[in-house]
C-alpha cells in the first residue's frame, strides 16, 4: 500500500509539474501547427496550401522579433524584410559556395547580428520618427544591394536540397520530404517561441520596458539605456535572419526582389493586429494578415482581399489597441464574472 | 556619533539664466531622517536630480561616503548610483505599468543578477535560483509593506497609495545605505499619510537607511525628520531641528511672504 501510494504521489506532482512547466504549452502549440504538415498526405488540405501555413510559422519568427522592439521595447524598424532577406539569400549564397547548412546559418546570423548592433548603436542618437528614417534606409540599401550585386544572381537564389544535420536530404519537391521539412520549421518556431518567452520573463524583458516605459526609473534602477537598446535590436535582426534561414530552409529558392519596405509594413501589422507583447498573439496576427487573406479570401475577392487587412488594423486601433490578443483575456474575465455569479446564485439558493 | 554619509558643497545649477539651486552646501549623517523643505519651484527636485547624477552639469561638489569611502558623486554615471547604496523615488511616480508589482520589484534587483541572457535563456539552475532568491527578497519587502496579495496585479490600475508604495518598495530591493524620497506623501489621505510616517520608521529600523525627502506636508516632515533643510529659489535658510525651523524667521517668511 504504501508504495502503491509512493507511487501514485511520484505521478502526481510529475503531472503537476509538467502542465505547470512554462513550455508545456508551446510544446502542445507546436504539436497541433506540426500536424498540419501531415494534413495533406490525408486529403483535409490541399498541397497547394502548406507554403502559406509554412509562411506563417516563418513570420511567426520574424515577427517575435519585432514584438521585442515594438512591444516591449517601444522602439521601431522598418528595415525588417531586409533582415529575413538576409538570412535567405546569405543562407543561399553560402550554402552554394558548398558551406553546411548549419554552419553557414551561424555565419548570417553573426553577420545580420552585428549589423542589427550598428542600427543598435545609431539608435542611441536618435529617436522616434528620425529612427524610423533610418531604419527605412538600412531596409532599403539591402533590398538594393540584393537585387543589384551579382552575387546575388538576378531573380532568385536556388539552394535547393539542404542536407540536414549532415546525414538528412531534405527537398520541397519531395512531398513526404516537405513535410519534415515543415515539421523542422515549426520545431524551430517553437524553440524560438520559448526563447522568446524565457528572455521577456528575465531580466533582460523587464528591462527592455523599463527603458520604454520610464526612462527616469531604468537609469535609477541601474539599467544602461545602451545596453538594452543594443539588446533589443541585436535581438529583433536576429529573429529577423532566423526567420530568414528559416524560409530558404522551407523554399529552398530564395526570391531576390520580395524584401520590400511592403513586407516590413506588413510585420508591423501583424504584431500590431495580433498583439503587443504576447506570443501567442504574433502568431494570431501573422494568421489573420497573411493566412487568412491567402488562405480563403483571394480565392473569392482576388487581390483586393488587402482591404481585409486595412479594415481590420483599423478596427483593432480603435477597439483593441493592444491587439486581437486581447480579445481572448476578455473572453476569460467575462467567463469568470459569471462563474463567480452563478456560484453565487447556487449559494443564495441553497439559503 | 555623527557620521556624514551625504555631503553637498557650494552645488549649483543652472537652467539657461534660471538658478535653481544656488551654493546650496548641507550635510546628511548616517541614520539620520532629514528633509528637505521649500516652496514650490524652490529647486528640491533639481537638487535631488543633481545628488543622483541626472545631471552632470552643476557645479560645486557632492560626495557620498559608504563605508568610510568618499566618492565624488560626479565621477559616477547615473546608472552607476544605486551600486554605490544611494537609491531613489519620483515625484511623479516611474513605475512599468505594464508589468506586475512583483516584476517591478525585481527592477530594483537588477544589478544584482550574475547570471546573463544565456543563463537566462537556457533557464540553467543557477540563473533560476538566483530569480528564485531575489522574488523571496521582494515578497519580504511586499509582506513588510502590507502590499503582499497585489502582487501578482498590474501597477497599472493600483490606487496612488499602493503605487507610492511600490516604489518605496523597490528601492529597498537594492539593499541601499541612504533613500531619497521625492514627495512621498503627495496625493495621499490622512490615513495613508500616517501609515508611510510609521513605514518611513520601521524603514529606517529594519533596513538601517538613512532618509533624505522633500515634502509639502509640514506636519508629516516635522514628526518624522531629525534635522530639516529649507531652501528658497534655490538657496540655502537654514538647516535645524523642526522645532527650531519652525520659529526660524526667514523660513516663516519664504513660506507666508516677507509681511509675516
Ligand atoms: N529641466 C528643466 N529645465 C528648465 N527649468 C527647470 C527644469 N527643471 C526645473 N526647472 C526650474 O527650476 C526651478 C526649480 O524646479 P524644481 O523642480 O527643482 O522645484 P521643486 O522645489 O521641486 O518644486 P515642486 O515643489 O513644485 O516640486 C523651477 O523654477 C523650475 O521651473
Ligand atoms: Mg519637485
């Protein structure tokens, strides 16, 4: 008996354990989105359709990233398209100068990680609007060197198989390989989503919003403005170029001319639309400005599905200024009113 | 017995043509509850700006003496103050609103931490103990404040008292030698005014602080303080007890006009 009761004890608090550890949900999240690379193996969806889920879990990197600046640290970048670029096409460029696929990932982010410390650096002097400026031209001088500099080969750059980890031939053409190579990517989102996680609820989170929200208390609190402003960037280049090596990992043919002041616009919207400073909410943004227009909406409006998107920033501007989010937290304080009132009611019935 | 730990000599500053602070010299001693008094605009801000180095740009000379250490507080960044034991509060309360009172607190600890962003990142045993730690340090502090079940709230929403407190909060998360407090009493009832006289005590006590703090409040400034400063248009009055500041002439007169 009493090692039958051991036993049930050891279970127990293992249980508890488990579903109170924080990534327990970005494990149980990442499971669900893996199994839509499957999906289509079985007919629920069409194959046509797994680039855009696998846009999505890409952005939803991206723009984690710009969460970090926007969010919590009340800094902005219109340069981030740049950065995903970087991390493709230099991915490319080194995977065909015949680098590993791992290696030449570390040999991009350690370059788009020191060139986000420069903007990192800049920031310092400037601020608000002039920042944004800035930012605009660093996106802009690497979209011109992308698609101007020969390297960079004209239209596209072709990476093509990826050998991972050095023994896994991994190709989109293959359908069963794609999916792996679905399955990675969200394995790398998650990795990224609970990373992200773990830095917002340090030390390094809180002071990237004691920079933002009260300067005055950050310096008294001993927190260098320089050194979070430079965390912050070096932080949201990085998510940029990770997801960034993520898509030519993905696609595995890299587009020369689709890093645009239009695409950063639109990872501003998603994290805008989804929420400021929730996980969970970049990935809802990332749904409902790209997934939702690509997914259903142009096969029935055509191109102008778009006007989706500006209707809903607008609507959640003026309704939900802290994004869709949002929405769901009221969702659980209405729930809980009325579980508290209708214990209530029971207990007044009862007397 | 009496020990300097703050000293101020001959500080001035300036704002464009406008002196602030005008050859203003006093000293704090250790253990001491002093305040700083005057009327509105009369500089008690700006002389607290310059104790804590948000700015640089006074001159004279404003040293702080831990542990027998003098240091000439001008040498030291802002960011650099509170490792010396000299901590802080705003008139106009600087909290995250966003963030919960706890997480608050532990901005307070933040040069405490030894473990880095990896450590962090990685949640290794020594970066969780060490939060484990300093959260335990902030429930004692928010258990000593009576603020101990808000803990998980928002600052945002929180009425003025408890955010006033808060931030009181916070700067004994840095285990400081000497608080400086700006108008910790503004906006509060009487009730909670009489609760911080008590709290500034007990703060004192427990924590061994010495305490410097503006107020408008005359009757909390002359239960609490040892010794009160009064200053106007940035000078100095005079420096004295509270009885002997009450019957001081050019005090009465800064504060009810020259036909008092
Ligand atoms: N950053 C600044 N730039 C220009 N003038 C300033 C600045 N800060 C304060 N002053 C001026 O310096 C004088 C002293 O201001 P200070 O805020 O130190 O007064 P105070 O004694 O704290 O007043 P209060 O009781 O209203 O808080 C005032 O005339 C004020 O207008
Ligand atoms: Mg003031």
């Amino acid at each position: 008996m009493k090692i039958l009761n051991q036993i049930e004890n050891f279970f127990g608090t293992l249980s508890k354990r488990l579903t109170k550890h924080p990534i327990v949900p970005f494990l149980i999240f990442g499971f669900v989105i893996a199994s839509i690379g499957f999906l289509p193996h079985t007919g629920f969806i069409r194959w046509g359709t797994m680039g855009i889920y696998a846009y999505i879990v890409i952005f939803t990197v991206v723009a984690m990233g710009l969460n970090l600046l926007l969010g919590f640290s009340g800094l902005i970048s219109l340069g981030t398209a740049g950065f995903v670029g970087a991390g493709a096409l230099g991915l490319g460029v080194f995977m065909n100068m015949g680098i590993p696929f791992e290696i030449a990932a570390l040999l991009v982010l350690i370059i788009a990680g020191s060139i986000g410390a420069l903007i990192g650096l800049f920031s310092l002097k400037v601020e608000g609007i002039y920042l944004a400026i800035a930012t605009l031209f660093v996106g802009e001088i690497l979209r011109q060197i992308y698609t101007q500099v020969e390297i960079f080969g004209g239209q596209a750059i072709r990476i093509g198989t990826v050998r991972f980890l050095g023994f896994i031939n991994l190709s989109m053409i293959n359908q069963t390989q794609r999916s792996f190579l679905f399955l990675i990517i969200t394995i790398l989102m998650v990795l990224m989503m609970i990373i992200m996680h773990n830095i917002v609820k340090s030390k390094t989170g809180r002071a990237l919003m004691a920079i933002s929200r009260s300067q005055h208390a950050a310096q008294a609190m001993g927190i260098s403005l320089l050194k979070y402003r430079l965390t912050a960037f070096i932080l949201a280049t990085l998510f940029a170029t990770f997801g960034g090596i993520m898509y030519g990992l993905y696609f595995q043919n890299v587009p020369t001319t689709a890093w645009t002041l239009d695409l950063s616009l639109f990872v501003i919207a998603m994290v805008v639309v989804g929420g400021l400073k929730s996980i969970y909410g970049t990935f809802l943004g990332v749904f409902i400005i790209h997934g939702v227009p690509n997914l259903w909406l142009k096969n029935v409006f055509g191109d102008i599905s778009y006007i989706f998107s500006g209707i809903l920033i607008i609507l959640v501007i003026i309704f939900y200024p802290y994004g869709f989010i949002y929405i769901w937290y009221d969702l659980k304080k209405i729930y809980f009113k009325y579980k508290a009132r209708w214990s209530k009611k029971k207990v007044t019935d009862h007397e | 017995m009496s020990k300097p730990i703050l000293v101020l000599d001959n500080v001035c500053m300036y704002f464009g043509g406008l002196k602030a602070v005008d050859n203003l010299s006093f000293t704090v001693n250790e253990g001491e509850i002093v305040g700083l008094i005057g009327p509105n605009g009369a500089g008690k801000t700006t002389v607290f700006n310059c104790i804590t180095q948000f700015y640089k740009e006074y001159t004279g000379d404003i040293y702080f003496i831990n542990n027998d250490v003098k240091k000439d507080l001008r040498d030291i960044k802002v960011t650099e103050i509170i490792n010396q034991g000299l901590v802080r509060t705003f008139q106009n309360v600087e909290l995250i609103p966003d963030l919960s009172i706890l997480d608050n607190l532990l901005i307070g600890a933040h040069n405490q931490y030894e473990t880095g962003i990896i450590s962090h990142i990685l949640r290794t045993k020594k970066a969780r103990e060490e939060e484990q730690v300093l959260k335990e340090k902030a429930y004692e502090i928010l258990k000593f404040l009576n603020i101990f079940e808000l803990k998980d709230f928002y600052v945002k929403g929180q009425p003025y008292g408890v955010m006033k407190k808060i931030e009181i909060a916070r700067t004994l998360m840095s285990n400081p030698k000497m608080i400086i407090l700006d108008e910790p009493a503004a906006g509060l009832n009487d009730r909670e005014t009489d609760e911080l006289e008590n709290l500034i005590y007990e703060i004192k006590k427990k924590f061994n602080t010495t305490i410097l703090l503006i107020e408008h409040d005359m009757g909390f400034v002359m239960n609490i303080c040892d010794r009160i400063v009064a200053i106007n248009f940035g000078k100095f009055l005079a420096m004295d007890t509270p009885k002997n500041i009450q019957k001081n002439k050019d005090v009465q007169e800064a504060y009810l006009g020259s036909d008092a």
